[in-house]
C-alpha cells in the first residue's frame, strides 16, 4: 500500500474533526463551517471556504487532505441511473451507482473492496476479497454522486449495497451511515437509509441494538438450506432457522418491516413451491419481499434470468398467499449496474 498521508477529514463526524483540528488552534465552529462545505455545498478544497480565516485555511491546506476517492469513469444507463467508478489512494477501483425514480434519487454504495462470501451468481464474490473501505472511503462515494448531480439536486435514499458486505466491515459503514445521517453531515433521515446483508447474524444482532432506524435488508435467495448452502455459502455459517429468528427479533425489537432480496435464478429457486416455502419461512416476520431479475452482466454464468412469465407466476403466487412483494425492474441493465459488475468489466479487459 502507498503511503496515504497526510491524514484527510472528509468522513470524520463532528467530535472527530473537532478533535483532529485542535492542535491548529480551531473550534468547534471551525468543524461545523468545515462540515458545511463538505456536505451541503460540495467543497472540498479548502481554499474556498471564504468564511475560515487565511491563515487557517493554509493549515488545514499544509496538514491534511480531503480527497479520498478520485472520480475515474462514469457511465450513463439508459433509463438514467448513473454508475461511477472511483479510485482509491492505493490505487484500487470502487464502484457506486444512482439510481432515480419517481420520488428518489437513491445512491448504491460500496462497502468492502471485494467480498469474502462468495456468493455464486455476484460478480463482486467471484472475484475474491481486497480489503475493508474507510469510512471516509464510504462517504466520498456519495459527495462523488452528489458532484455529478449537483448539489442543488439532493440525493434522498441510501442503499449499503454495492461490493462488499457491510456487516463484515460493521464500524466503518456504520460511522458512514452516521455521517451521513447527521445533521452536520448530508442529513439523510435513518429510514432512507437500507444496510443490505447476506446473513450475517452478529450483524443484525448489533445493528438491533443501534438507537439509530436504519433499515435492514437481507438477501435471502433460496427457501431451503440445500439450495441456499449452494448459491450463499454464508447460509453454512448461519442458516435459515437462525437468520430469520434474527431477522424476527430485529423487526420485533425495532418495530420495523425487514426487506428481503430475492434474487429469481431460472431452475434454482423460482418455483411455485418456493413462493410457497417462502411465504411460510416469512409467516411471522413483518416483511417486504423484493424480487430481483438475475443480471448475469455479459459475464460466463451457471445462472439465468428467470423468463418474464415466471417472475410473474412467483410474484402472483407470493401475492396471492399474502405476502407484501414487489419486482425491482432491474436498473441499469446496460451498465452493468448489479454489485460487481462494472468494476469486473473494467479489470478484466
Ligand atoms: N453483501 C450484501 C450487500 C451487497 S450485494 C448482500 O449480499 O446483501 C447487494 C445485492 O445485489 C444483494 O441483494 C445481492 O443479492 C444482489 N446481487 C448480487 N449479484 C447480483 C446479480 N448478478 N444480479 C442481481 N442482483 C445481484
Ligand atoms: Fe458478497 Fe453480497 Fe456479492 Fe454475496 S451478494 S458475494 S455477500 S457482495
């Protein structure tokens, strides 16, 4: 790893910077000021902030830095989402992604460079696992999307659901959600904002505890153990029996609805008897179901989509039986906008 000093402040809460700036000589309104042209106004050179004396201005200059991330490529989808890939001081690439809909601009962050679990149809499992993001690595991702935006022009919604798993680097992306959360930082209310997980059960457990409403999401995928050990090898360590007790007490304890991912795999998991299965794991959880189209994303694969007509069969089904279900219209299919994928393309070519 390159030397990355000098230290930056771009993902330091409140406490932090008012810490970190001490030895200069500022105060706590210092960090405040310095937090606004981060994250309201999208400023990060410190020559800028017109309202921070010159002579500070040139310590903060001579002594850290505020560029985590470097923007390296952005791609446009069709249908509007926008995929950006990111560079990191020791040279690795990340990946985020928006997403607008009718109401939300929702931005899809990366938590880990690369991912350990190894799930069979994700682009970001095969391809093994780097190291952990910071959390300033976490929040410069969103002041990236907001700068191809614009600032005028508010992100509204957070999904921690780009590489990496996000329970298996718990302290960083949680002081990134903070931060984000926090009214010095992009003030983005806790129930916009989803931490996605493939099962891992001390995860839930912590984030139960949190003060904080963040939404849990979990990638569930299959509707039995067989089926799951294969496509999750995750679900070996914690299967369905004690991630959806999990998932119950987290929804009891919170008083929160759970989101579950379902990604539909053509053959492994998108049978009628499973809606039915399904339905049964998710009797005594207040759920919402989201079933996703495979992205296969131009790669080799063992997977396909499911056909059109059998994500409706499973849809109805699930409908039909009660539960509450929706179809994620798969974003970005020209970008390669699934986690992974973009990121995959650029390094193999
Ligand atoms: N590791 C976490 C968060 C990142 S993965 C998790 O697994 O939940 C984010 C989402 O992308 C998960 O719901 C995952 O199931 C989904 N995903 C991964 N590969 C995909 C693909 N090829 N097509 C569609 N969705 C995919
Ligand atoms: Fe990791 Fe999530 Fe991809 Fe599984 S789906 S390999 S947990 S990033």
């Amino acid at each position: 790893m390159k030397n990355i000093s000098p230290p930056s402040l771009k993902g330091l809460d409140l406490e932090e910077l008012k810490k970190t700036l001490a030895p200069l000589g500022a105060r706590a309104f210092h960090a405040r000021q310095i937090m606004a042209w981060f994250y309201q106004r999208g400023v990060s050179d410190f020559s800028r902030m017109t309202d921070l004396s010159k002579e500070l201005r040139n310590d903060l200059k001579k002594n850290f830095r505020t560029d985590e991330l470097r923007l390296k490529t952005e791609r446009r989808s069709r249908d509007g989402s926008r995929k950006i890939l990111l560079e990191t001081a020791d040279g690795q690439l990340i990946e985020s992604v928006l997403i607008p809909s009718k109401e939300r601009l929702t931005a899809c962050l990366s938590t880990q460079l690369g991912c350990k679990l190894n799930c069979g149809f994700c682009a970001t499992g095969t391809m093994g696992f780097v190291r952990n993001l910071t959390a300033g690595e976490i929040a410069d991702q969103l002041f990236h999307l907001q700068n191809i935006i614009g600032w005028q022009n508010r992100i509204t919604n957070i999904v921690f659901m780009g590489m990496g798993e996000p329970m298996l680097n718990y302290d960083a992306t949680l002081s990134a959600a903070r931060l984000i959360n926090s009214h010095q930082g992009f003030n983005i209310g806790a129930r916009h904002i989803t931490i996605s997980t493939s099962g891992i059960v001390p995860g839930i457990v912590r984030l139960m505890e949190e003060p904080e409403q963040f939404k849990l999401a979990i990638s569930l995928s299959a509707t039995s153990d067989a089926v799951r050990d294969k496509i999750m090898p995750v679900n070996k360590k914690h299967p369905l029996k004690e991630l959806l007790t999990a998932a119950r007490n987290f929804s009891n304890r919170k008083g929160k609805l759970v989101f579950f991912e379902y990604i539909l795999l053509a053959g492994v998991n998108d049978g009628l008897d499973d809606a039915d299965r399904l339905s049964k794991l998710l009797k005594n959880i207040p759920a919402k179901v989201n079933l996703i189209p495979y992205n296969a994303g131009g790669r080799e694969s063992a997977f396909r989509s499911s056909s059109p007509q059998v994500q409706q069969a499973f849809f109805e089904r699930l409908h039909q039986l009660g539960v509450a279900v929706t179809v994620r219209i798969s974003k970005g299919q020209d970008i390669n906008a699934a986690c992974g994928q973009l990121r995959a393309a650029i390094t193999s070519k």
